[in-house]
C-alpha cells in the first residue's frame, strides 16, 4: 500500500489486525496499548503538545511513536538512550516500518564526532609511529584497510574495533581538535557526510549525549550541529535529566591537557621541529598532570567536593605550577600559531584551558547559579566538575525556544508509584496545561501467571558490617534452584567482588563484570548454558536476554545513591535550604526507576517466565518500600522459600515437556 499526500489514515488503524503490518508481518499481533499510545502520538504532532508515556515492557513503542512520526510527513529527530538501542532503530526498526507504510522517507543516523574516523588523525598516528604496543598497530593497520571500504566512517560498522580500543581517541576528531574546513581531508570528512545527511533527512536518530552536546554548542555560539525539526521523540526518556545535567556544567580534565600535548608533539614533530621549546613544555605538562594526580592521593577511584581540596597546600602549588607552564607555553604558541592550521588551534585549545584551571583556583561560581564543584579521580588522570544542581528551568527555556515543535518523552520507567509527576516536574510540565498529556500504559504480558517476585524474611540490615556476606549464603541456594541461568545485580563494586569470591563456590559457569568487555560478556551468558552473570551499574539497564537463558535476577538492596556522593550531598543541602526533603524529591524516585529497570531484565516477551528477587529487607519495613512496590509489575509476591522451588521445579517441568 502506498500513501499520498492526499490520504489521511489514522496510525490506530495501521496497527490493527487490518493494518499494513499485520498483513505483511508474520506473528504479528495487534496491542491495544500499542494503539493507544500511537493515537496519543499522532494527537500530540497535530497539536505541537507534549506527551509523556510510560510504556511498559511488550507494549511496542516504538512502532507506537514511528508509524505517527513518520506518516505526519513532518521533519522528525528521535533521541534514544543507547547508541546500542540508536543502532537498533536506524538498521532493523525503521526499514520495517517504513517498508510496511510504503513511505518514501529520506533517513538519517547521526551520532558524535567521536564514533567517525577521521583520516587526517589517522594518517597522523601512521606516519608519527608512536603507538605503544604491537596490538595497537596491528589495530591501527585494520582501521587503514577498512577506511578504504567503509562509506560512512562509523567504528560500530565493521572497523573491527573494540569500543573501548585504547586506539580510538588517535583516529577521531574531539570539538578540541577538529581542524574544520582548513582540514586537508575536509572534502572527505565522514563527519561533514553525516551531518550534510542529517540536515537533508525527513527523519534523523541521534542519542540523547549528542542532544545536549548541540545544545551546548549553542548556547556557546559555536554553531548548530542538528537541524531544526518539527517532532522530537525521546525514548529512553528517563536518562534525560542525568545526561543533561552534565551536559548543562562544565568539566576540566587532565586527559583534554595530555590530548592537547600530544597533539603539540605531533604538530611539533612534523612540522617545527625548530621550536624545541613546544617539546619540552608540554612534556612538563604532562609530568604536572601526573603530579596533580597523585596530589588527589593513591586511591584508584574518588569522588569528593572540591572544596575538600582547592584550599590544600599542595594543590594551590601545583595549580600555580600548572598556570605558569601553561603562560609560557601560550605565548610560544601564539608565535608559532601562523606555520600551521593545527597549532593555531592548539593555540586556542592551551588557552580555554589554562583559564579553566585559572577558575579553578579562584573557584569562581556565578552566584545566582546553584551548582557543586567536586573531583573525581581514575586510575592515571581525573577530572574537576561543575554540575548544576536545578535544571527544570533550562530544560523549560529549551522547550519553549521550540514551541512550535511537539515533543513527545516515553520509557518503560517513567513513574513512581503510578503517576508521573517527578518526571513532569523535572521538565517544568503539567498536566493542568492543555498542551501536556501524561499516560502509563501497562505491559500487556502475564506477570500474574509467568513470575514470582520473592522476599525473604530475616534479612540483615544493610548498614550492618557483614550484611552483603550474609546475604550472598542467601543467594547461592537460589541459584542452584534456578540451575543457573541468573542475574546477580548488585548496588556496588565492593558486593561485587564479594559475590565473585562466593558464588565462585557454585557449579555453574560464573560470569563477572569487568574480566571482559560488556558485549563478549552477554554473548557468553547467551551461550554457556546455566551462566551465572554477576554485575552493577550499566548492566541494570539496556540488556535483553530473552528465554530461558534467564531466569532469575537477583538485586541485592534498593539501588539508592551513595551519600557520600558530592553531588548528591550538594543537592541534598540545596533542596534542605528550601524546605525540602531531599530522601522524598530525588533520592526515593531516582532509587524506584533503578530497580524498575533491574527488575526489567527478568521478563523480556509474553513467553518469558521467571523469579524476581530483593535481598533488602527495607522494602517491607521502611514506609517508602510501598512506593517501590507499587512501581513495579503485577508480579505474584511471596515470601516462603518453598514457593520459589516450586516455582523452579515446574518451570523445569515444562522445559523438559
């Protein structure tokens, strides 16, 4: 079926059992929230509102927000979460859709600067020869042969790459580095494409990093990276205000010193080797890099507020230290700036950097702006922050700059204990204005027949010194009722190795994060039978292992923010002077959307079956534990033991069967 511009058909309709995508889709199954949430949609494009869905796991949103975007014949930007999920739509979810419209849409997919080879970078690091080690250079070789073929110049697309390859920064351009259009491969750049591609498109997929980026970019006044749309569709929409947040402060970092210096040496080894000064300055930079590292003391990882620190003797020193290097190196940088488009812009880079360290040590913040400075240190480098700690209003002022455009948000965790409110009050929403429409759509699946949501009795307390030891006696029956097949999501690094010295015990394949990389780890737990996957932070969202590969998931306590973090201190403090309660306005709803998303890995299609358990015994004692409960599925609840290994022992029935 083809459409014209004259035929107006409603998505409702497309989506039903006499639709184009159940004549053309095998298995296809028409959902009535699906249907829903599409006319909710097409009614928002319509009225350029603003809509908020909570769409469940199975209720097919995304065709719920494609089939309207796509048939309103505006200018669309879907935003998502993932450049995993934004791969997902771009390569497998937009051809579908628009094949079962018979829409003629030109696409596009755009992601940061970061995910392109850029070739002159690439031919720089070829002929500089610098890379320490053998299996860098034998990387760098493979990227040289597939620039040859690749047509868009994105690394996920066959450079063969790891996606944390220690290769990556020397063959992509940063906004730092970028030479522009005085770029001798500018002619070729698989950026500029990308982009050139993006503005001519009816429809652009972006992530929600690249979002704000742009929107940073321009409140700078360095230019606009997406085009004007009619329609933003933001999936994965509850990521947005952390992304944001960041994106809305400001971040110094050791690391953008060290690339700024070996760029210097690059620059200075190809073309001014008669400056030796440049060499040696930025060698003495990099050795204060190391210094003002060490300076944070020897602990691997630390977050804590700046002002803990700005005010220490050792630190003022080697800031002053840092800003005279830097003087000294600016000035022959502005010499020498004219010899080559590159030094010119590390010229420009030395100083936007040097007057961020200047910042730092004055510690100058707008007054009227409330925000935390605080330090977080890596292994070899850190970085010194600026995060504001209110948001709503810059959130509320980007929408209104695009009144005219419908902005529609959608998430299977958006709500706290059914309503919507504390994702509509982040972005200055309401649903008394007539533009705004708030909706939580259920999943469809059987949670009542296909789960069992287990809490035991007699859990230790979490603050006591052996709970997570306790706990972990408490898991490893459970798993060998599951015979494997579990996820252990666990709230720290710290229960993280406790679990792997534990659970090691066990006489299933024990999977743990960080002995490789993200994607080799799933693609294990989906191939040894009965894989135990032990796991924190990313991997409580985003990962789908459907069937009976997973069975059971395990979460050791409610996913709370550490106290000790300085930003959240900071907000804690900020919401107190108000009058508020910071435990009720953000650190109980951002806690419930994590364990939603926890809690979602278990149950994937209608056929999934499985057991959900949490080791936190706060969610039946504390009053607040009902707002968690109640955020969650239908599951049927139990607390005896015996329930579960029923559960299990029927399960393996049926699998048998």
């Amino acid at each position: 079926m083809t459409l014209t511009e004259t035929q107006t058909i409603e998505s409702e309709w497309m989506l039903s059992a006499q639709g184009p995508f159940a004549q053309q889709l095998k298995n296809y199954q028409p959902r009535q929230v699906q249907q829903q949430m599409a006319s909710a949609v097409e009614n928002c494009i319509a009225t350029q509102g603003r809509l908020a869905v909570e769409a469940g796991t199975g209720t097919g949103k995304t065709l719920a927000y494609l089939v309207p975007s796509l048939l309103s014949g505006k200018k669309i930007l879907v935003s998502t979460g993932t450049k995993t999920l934004q791969d997902q739509l771009f390569e497998k979810d937009l051809p579908l859709v628009v094949d079962a419209l018979g829409v003629s849409t030109k696409l596009a997919l755009l992601k940061g600067r970061a995910n392109y080879l850029c070739i002159n970078r690439m031919e720089m690091t070829l002929m500089q020869g610098l890379l320490s080690s053998k299996a860098l250079v034998s990387q760098l070789q493979q990227v040289k042969r597939w620039s040859g073929e690749t047509k868009t110049g994105d690394l996920a697309d066959g450079s063969g790459l790891a996606e944390d390859s220690q290769l990556i920064p020397s063959i992509t351009s940063s906004v730092d580095n970028c030479l522009g259009s005085q770029c001798p491969d500018y002619d070729d750049c698989f950026v500029v494409k990308a982009r050139k591609k993006a503005m001519d498109a009816d429809l652009i997929v972006i992530n929600h990093y690249l979002f704000f980026a742009d929107l940073s970019l321009k409140e700078d006044g360095f230019g606009e990276l997406l085009p004007e749309v009619d329609v933003l569709v933001f999936d994965e929409s509850h990521q947005l205000a952390e992304i944001a947040r960041n994106f809305l402060g400001e971040r110094f970092s050791s690391r953008q010193v060290l690339d700024l210096t070996r760029d210097i040496k690059a620059e200075y080894l190809q073309n001014l080797q008669d400056c030796k000064e440049l060499d040696e300055l930025s060698s003495e930079l990099e050795k204060q890099m190391q210094d003002w590292r060490l300076a944070f003391g020897h602990e691997a990882t630390l977050k804590e507020n700046w002002r803990k620190w700005q005010h220490k003797p050792g630190i003022i020193t080697i800031i002053d230290e840092v800003l005279d290097t830097f003087i000294s190196l600016n000035t022959i940088l502005e010499a020498q700036q004219s010899r080559s488009p590159a030094i010119e812009l590390c010229y420009n880079r030395a100083l936007i950097l040097s007057a961020m360290i200047a910042r730092l040590k004055k510690s100058t913040q707008k007054k009227t702006v409330a925000s935390v400075q605080w330090i977080e240190t890596f292994s070899k480098t850190f970085a010194i922050s600026q995060t504001p700690l209110e948001i709503s209003q810059d959130l509320k002022s980007l929408m209104q700059r695009h009144e005219e455009s419908a902005w529609i948000f959608t998430s299977a965790t958006l709500s706290i204990a059914g309503n919507l409110n504390h994702f509509l009050d982040t972005f200055s929403l309401s649903e008394h204005d007539v533009k705004t429409q708030a909706m939580i759509l259920h999943s469809p699946f059987d949670y009542e027949n296909n789960t069992l949501f287990y809490l035991p009795r007699f859990l230790p307390e979490p603050n006591l010194k052996d709970a997570t030891e306790q706990v972990m006696q408490l898991i490893m029956p459970l798993i060998n009722m599951s015979q494997g097949n579990a996820f252990v999501l666990l709230t720290s690094y710290r229960a993280l190795n406790i679990a792997r010295d534990i659970l090691q015990q066990l006489d299933y394949p024990i999977l743990v994060q960080g002995d490789m990389a993200r994607n080799d780890l799933l693609n294990q737990f989906r191939q040894k039978k009965n894989s135990v996957l032990i796991a924190t932070g990313s991997f409580w969202e985003g990962v789908d292992v459907a069937g009976d590969h997973l069975s059971l998931v395990i979460i050791d306590r409610l996913p709370f923010s550490s106290p000790s973090d300085p930003v959240v201190q900071a907000r804690s403090e900020y919401l107190r002077k108000q009058g508020k309660d910071p435990f009720q306005v953000f650190q109980i709803p951002d806690a419930v959307i994590s364990l939603k998303q926890g809690a979602g890995r278990l149950i994937r299609t209608e056929t999934d079956k499985g057991v959900l358990v949490v080791l936190d015994p706060r969610i039946i004692s504390r009053r607040y534990g009902e707002d968690f409960i109640s955020s969650l599925p239908a599951y049927k609840r139990t607390r005896e033991i015996d329930k579960v290994r029923s559960f299990f022992q029927n399960l393996s029935t049926e699998s048998e069967g």
